[in-house]
C-alpha cells in the first residue's frame, strides 16, 4: 500500500507537462487547468524562451522544452516521494513521532512567503491568473518549508 502511495504521488508530478503538452498540441483548449500546468511548469518554460533567437528551429525549442519539462517534473517528483515519505512515516528515527503542530507552524510561514512569490511570478510573466500562480506557490512553498527539519533530506544510518 506504501508503495502504491508513493508510486501515485510520484506520477502526480509528471500530470502538469503532460496538460501542458496536450494544450500545444491543441488537444486541450485553453483553461484555467492548463495555466496552472504552466505555472507548474514556469522555470522549465522561462528557459526554453530564454533559448529562443529568430533563426532557431521551432523543432528544437520543442524538444528542449519537452527535456526541461521532464527534468523539471523529475525534481519535483522526488520531492514529492519524501513529503509522501514523511506522511506515511517512514523517516521517523529512534521511535519519535514526526511533529506535527511545527509542521503546521513552518508550513503557514511557507504559504505566506510562496504566495507572495506567486504573486510576483504572476506580475512578471502577465500571462497567468494571478490567484491561481498565488496559490499553486503557496502550498508548493507551505510544503517545502513545512517537511524542512534536521537531516530531512539524509537517509538515518
């Protein structure tokens, strides 16, 4: 069952290029779904723009859009397997009990600091919902901040 958690949280990861290329392809019309898979996919996208010149194939800049935003979505499943991780427990070290009223504490200053970088990733790029970008960062941020603790990220001996 663990696993299959695990697995799930994983592939959610990959979700938002997979919306995102299905709307290029004009498979998908143009909604509020598809500018969150955007904003998901906000840094693999800026670097691909970044790529852009006028004499460059438009075949190339799909395909180093399409390897950004598997990479992108690579990183953020891994992420997403150790917030899986420490819901289900597996990161509890000598019989303690993960600690949740800071979890609550650290995720609520991470909403707060997310949402505000929502709002400027949204200001800057003019073309995403403002709420939407505010949100999608708020709980992305709430949840890195708030998983954060001594040796999180190292596996216990």
């Amino acid at each position: 069952m663990r696993k299959t958690i695990k697995l799930a949280v994983t592939a959610l990861a990959f979700v938002p290029a997979l919306v995102a290329i299905l709307n290029f392809w004009r498979i998908l019309p143009k909604s509020a779904i598809v500018n969150a898979a955007v904003i998901f996919n906000l840094p693999a996208v800026s670097l691909t723009h970044s790529l852009m010149t006028p004499d460059t194939d438009a075949r190339v800049v799909f395909g180093i859009l399409l390897l950004t935003m598997f990479l992108w979505s690579a990183l953020i499943a891994v992420v997403f397997r150790k917030v899986a991780g420490m819901f289900l427990g597996e990161d509890e070290v000598e019989g303690r009990k993960f600690d949740w009223v800071a979890f609550q504490v650290r995720f609520a200053f991470g909403f707060v600091i997310g949402f505000l970088a929502g709002w400027r990733l949204a200001i800057n790029s003019g073309k995403t919902t403002i709420l939407i970008s505010m949100i999608a960062s708020g709980i992305f941020g709430g949840l890195l901040l708030g998983s954060w603790r001594e040796n999180f990220w190292s596996r216990p001996l």
